[in-house]
C-alpha cells in the first residue's frame, strides 16, 4: 500500500501514513456473501426420494421410460441422473447375462448335451 500524498510504503494496517501524516481511507471490506445455495439440479437426493425411485425402477417398462427420461432429460437432478445411468448400465448387464444364459441353454439342448426327459 503506497500514500496518495506522498507515495510513501504504508503498512498494510496503517490507519494513517507515518510521514505526512495523511489518513489512509480504506475501502469498506467487502461484505462476505452468503454462500449461494446450490442449484436445485445439483440438490442431493433424500432418503425417502430413492427409495420412491428404486420403488420406480421395480415396474416393469415404467422403469425402463423412467430411466431413460431421467437419464438423457436436458435438466432435472444430477443425482437422480447418475442413479438412473447406473440402472440403465445394470439392466444392460442383466439383458446380456441372461441372452448368453439361454443361449448357452440352447446350445447344450440342441447339441444333445443335456436332455430335458423327465422335464418336459
Ligand atoms: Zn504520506
């Protein structure tokens, strides 16, 4: 901090300057603002808002519309996109196990592998 009279090197808390004798006018400090509440986007889930989606994601079809709204929607909650992505990637994991499942199946029934006598 430098005097405007006479340009001399002022401490940092000088109320005046100690070689001329000029008050140092001070700028108000700046009033501390309130920390600005998060966007609503970015808010975190409840517990009571999982469980109404996770209850969501037990219908069949309505889960898959929920989730693929929830996830690709230009806004909504960030939260609630990331869980919904995460039971997309599941449900995808899921569908593939059982295609490779059945198909296995398959495959050992057709090639006489196992038999289903007795079963059907
Ligand atoms: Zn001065």
């Amino acid at each position: 901090m430098v005097c405007k009279k006479c340009k001399s090197v002022l401490a940092e808390d000088a109320l005046y300057c100690e070689k001329c004798g000029k008050p140092v006018k001070r700028k108000p400090a700046a009033k501390k603002a309130e920390a600005p509440l998060a966007p609503e986007a970015l808010w975190p889930l409840t517990t009571a808002q999982c469980v109404g989606i996770l209850l969501a994601f037990c219908v069949p079809l309505l889960n898959l519309i929920l989730m693929v709204i929830w996830a690709y929607a230009p806004q909504g909650n960030e939260n609630r996109r990331s869980l919904a992505r995460a039971g997309l990637i599941l449900c995808g994991a899921v569908l593939v196990l059982a295609i490779m499942g059945l198909s296995a199946f398959l495959i050992l029934v057709n090639t006489g592998a196992i038999t289903l006598t007795g079963v059907v």
